[in-house]
C-alpha cells in the first residue's frame, strides 16, 4: 500500500494505530521509502514493542487503554495533519500484502501442507493467507487462533473497551445497589414512601456514599437501630 502513495503524499507522512507487528512493518516501509511516520499505540503496549518501532525511526505516541482509542487518535491525526493512515487491516493493498506470508509458508514446505493455524487480531492477516493458499492449494485449511479469554467475551458480547466497560461495571453496580436499598428500607419498622424519595433524592448525591459507609459500620457495630440510620438520611436529605 505505501509503495502505491505519492510523492506528495511521502512528504506529508503516513499515520497507523498498532499493538506492535503492524507498526514495525509501517515503520520499516516509511524508513525505505523516506518518509515521516507516525505510530500510535495503546498506553498498555509492551515496551519491548514500541522501543523496536522507534528504533526503525518512527515516531510512537502511547495514547489511550485500548486500540480503539489509539485507532481514533490516529484518524483524527491524521486529517489534521493531511498524512496517510496506514490501515492495519482492513484495506485490500494491506490484506494482499499480508498475503505474501502465505507464499512464502507453501514455497518452504519440503512436504505435505495440511493445515495453517493463523493468530486472529483484526483478520486481514488469515484473510491474505487463507486467500493464497486457498487459490493454490485448496485442500490446506486456514484456521484462526484467538486467546481464549477474548474470545469467550466476544461470544458473549461484552465490551472489549476498557472505559466503556469500566462504564458499563459502575452502571450495573449502581442498578444492583439501588433496590438492595430499598429492600433494605421495606425491612426496617418505618415503612412508607418517605423512605424510598429519600433514597431517590440522595443517590445521585455525595452524601448518598457517606451513608452508605456510614450505614455498614452501623449495623456491623449494633450501635444504633435502622430506624436511626433512615432518621440520619433524612437529616441529609434536607442539607443536601
């Protein structure tokens, strides 16, 4: 894809967002083609990988907790800064290159080829690879490997975002809290709505949490009655 760009666009630079083995790849072809390039990465990166992308003579920025965020830093960089972004996967030039893998794997076999187990991130590496071997030798499988980790969560659809699944944790922690609480209140000796407006008035509050700890260490210690605790609350509702 780089040996495509123009002379105009050598000059402004090439961008791309990597975990490592794409960067170094971008990092070398702009070396060779004498171009500026610009690598931006998640902040959660080995160092041993992006020390061996400044050493090609590219430029690394560490920029957010995932490579979504490190992939929208770079896109936006790029269009302020008119340089190129080099896609890590989803362009045809990059799959076809990556491709070449797969002629090099059927060239150095001595014998049978049966099977090819490939390390799924984006794709487009088993797309270039099962795209060649598949045209050749259609017999020999491609078979992605994934870490069972993320897989499974993929599965199960949840967030591979760290902030938003911080996000996500923090909400579902909230809607668990909110009616343990109010069971809680039905529980006590004062039943009645005043006790859940408190409740409604105060979670979105400061204060909401200082009850919260407050009331645990209260129970615990049998120092005072629940009663009490729903008295103080109240207390709190008229100062917030």
């Amino acid at each position: 894809m780089m040996a495509k760009l123009t002379n105009e666009q050598l000059e402004k630079g090439v961008i791309c967002s990597s975990a490592g083995n794409h960067a170094q790849g971008v990092a070398l072809a702009a070396r060779k083609l004498g171009c500026n390039a610009v690598i931006a990465m998640p902040v959660t990166t080995p160092e041993i990988k992006w020390q061996s992308v400044e050493r090609l003579g590219a430029t690394v920025v560490l920029v957010g907790d995932s490579y979504d965020e490190a992939q929208a830093y770079a896109k936006k960089r790029a269009k302020e800064e008119s340089r190129t972004f080099i896609p890590p996967f989803d362009h045809p030039d990059v799959i076809m290159g990556q491709g070449t893998i797969g002629m090099e794997i059927v060239r150095q076999m001595q014998g049978p080829l049966h099977a090819i187990f490939v390390p799924v991130g984006g794709g487009g590496l088993i797309a270039g690879i099962a795209a060649y071997v598949k045209r050749v030798s259609p017999e020999v499988k491609a078979i992605p490997g994934k870490k069972r980790g993320k897989l499974g969560r993929f599965e199960k659809g949840t967030c591979l975002n760290l902030k938003a699944r911080r996000r996500k944790r923090k909400e579902e922690r909230r809607r668990d809290w909110i009616p343990k609480a109010k069971k809680k209140m039905r529980k006590t000796k004062r039943k009645g709505k005043n006790q859940v407006r408190v409740v409604r008035v105060l979670r979105s509050s400061p204060s909401w949490f200082v009850c919260t700890l407050l009331h645990q260490r209260v129970v615990q210690r049998k120092e005072i009655s629940s009663n009490n605790t729903i008295s103080l609350l109240s207390v709190m509702e008229t100062k917030d």
